[in-house]
C-alpha cells in the first residue's frame, strides 16, 4: 500500500497551531491587563471611586469591560 504526503494537511497544522499560540498568548495578556487595572482601581479609595461614579462593587465590572469590551 503506498502512502502519499500531504504538505496542505501539514500547512493547515501548523497554522492552527500558530493560530492557538496566538490566542494563548492574546487571553495571557489580556488577562494581565484586566489584573493590572483591577488592582488599580482597588487600590483607589472609595472617595476617589466614587469622584468617577463608580463603587468598590463597580471595580470587577469596569476592569472586564475595560479589556475585553461590553
């Protein structure tokens, strides 16, 4: 039986897998983001929060928006 090399299905591979990299390395890094902002705001106190509108209970809500949108 002779077996035939496909190097479309080999191509296909190796950009899927470029393409999971990719998104591994885009929730990595938007996840710092979102952990960076959120202890910013957590840090702030509560007068400061609430000159912006928002309350301690807002933090969460506002660092997940902030990175990955509404």
């Amino acid at each position: 039986m002779a077996h035939a090399i496909s190097f479309t299905d080999h191509a296909t591979n190796v950009t899927s897998a470029q393409g999971f990299v990719a998104r591994l390395i885009k929730g990595v890094s938007d996840y710092r983001r979102f952990l960076a902002i959120h202890a910013e705001l957590e840090s702030l106190s509560d007068r400061s929060l609430e000159d912006m509108g928002l309350t301690r209970s807002d933090v969460s809500a506002v660092a997940r928006e902030s990175v990955y949108g509404a």
